[in-house]
C-alpha cells in the first residue's frame, strides 16, 4: 500500500527558506503512471494546490507561488521535496504531499502533513 | 482561476439524516470533449489528511460507502450523504481538476447535531 509521509522543519523564520521532503514507500516514485505533488492549508483555511513534479523532473506550478517554489525529485531515494523561498508569516500551513495519477488529476492517497510555522 | 465557493461554511445534521453540501465554480468545470466534469470531493477526518471520496463528479472512490453520492453538472454541484453516520463528521472540500491552478473550496464542517 502505497505511503508518502512529509517532514522537515516545524520552524522557519520569516524571509528563509522552507524545505520539505515527501518520502514515498509501498511503491515507486518513477513509474511513467504517477505526479507527485504538494498541497497545503492555512490554519483554519481552504486547501491551496502548489505544484507537482513527474519522475523526470518536469514541474507544474501554482502562478501565485511559482515565483518562490521550486519542487525536485531524486529517484534514488524515492522522496520529492518542496522548497520555497522568502516566507511570510502567510505560509504558516499543513504542509501535504499527495500523489496524482497522469490521468486522473485528483490527489489519491495523500501524506499525514507537516505543519509548519513562520516565526522569528 | 476558476474560484471554488462551498455552502453552508457549517452544517449540523441528526444522525440518520440526509446531509447536502453544494459547491459552486466560477466557471464551468464540464469539458465538452468527453461530457466530463472535472470535480472530485474529499473527506478530511480530525487530524488526518483528506480523502478522495469521488471524483468525475460522481464516481465513488473504491471503498467509499454508498451512502455518499456525488451529483451535478457545469458549475453546480452536491455532495449527498444519504443517511449520517457518527464517523462522516469531518470537513468535506471540492477540488476542480478542469484547469491549473487547480483549486479547491473552502470546506464545510459536518458536525452531529
């Protein structure tokens, strides 16, 4: 059964860098099948999509983020990771890593979060 | 971006009884190719990430009960719960998959009344 489970740093100060990385287990993350994908929810907010990444390394990207998100795969290690850059306190969120299927572009299964806090 | 407008924000109903949560998009979501509409619903339980329950609009996810049911068409669209169970209390979101950057609506809260 296929698991993603996302960590990093519960803390980030404002202006830094938040980096996250999503394991994935049960399956692997280069089949030709899959997009892998980060999703995340502002405390007591709606869900916003920020991207997602192929095998390959092809990225697809929120406008409103993309300026300060770059998404990376490393194959060896079956983990995609989230970087973005410049936070403000308005990027304190549930931080989820989904997976997509390459034809069904809805987000099945998904990873428990990682809450992350921006805060000096 | 095709904005995703849910109502009610909160919803209180017996157990037993039907629940009926509606979700708008700014746009259509149907895709005149393949007569498709581009919308899943997820369920998302305290402390646990979401859940896709159905998508296509209407096509249960394997393994959701079928006292879910998914309906509507275009811009407007229902989640139905046919009869509350106490486990069904969670926040349910609609997501468009129509067009990036997909969105998603702001959730409604299922409590037990």
């Amino acid at each position: 059964q296929l698991q993603l489970q996302a960590s990093g740093p519960g803390l980030v100060k404002p202006s830094e860098t938040l980096s996250l990385t999503c394991t994935v287990s049960g399956g692997s993350i280069s089949s030709n099948s899959y997009y892998w994908g980060w999703i995340r929810q502002p405390p007591g907010k709606g869900l916003e999509w920020i991207g997602y990444i192929y095998y390959t390394g092809s990225t697809y990207y929120n406008p409103s983020l993309k300026s300060r998100v770059t998404i990376s795969v490393d194959t060896s290690k079956n983990q995609f990771s989230l970087k973005l850059s410049s936070v403000t306190a308005a990027d304190t969120a549930m931080y989820y890593c989904a997976r997509r299927e390459a034809a069904a572009p809805w987000f099945d299964p998904w990873g428990q979060g990682t809450l992350v806090t921006v805060s000096s | 971006d095709i904005e995703m407008t849910q109502s009610p924000d909160s919803l209180a109903v017996s157990l037993g009884e039907r629940a009926t949560i509606n979700c708008k998009s700014s746009q259509s979501v149907l895709y005149s190719s393949n007569k498709k509409n581009y919308l899943a619903w997820y369920q998302q339980k305290p402390g646990q990430p979401p859940k896709l329950l159905i998508y296509w609009a209407s096509t249960r996810e394997s393994g959701v009960p079928d006292r879910f049911s998914g309906s509507g068409s275009g811009t407007d669209f229902t989640l139905t719960i046919s009869s509350l169970q106490a486990e069904d209390v969670a926040v349910y979101s609609c997501q468009q998959y129509y067009s990036t950057p997909y969105t998603f609506g702001q959730g409604t809260k299922l409590e037990i009344k």
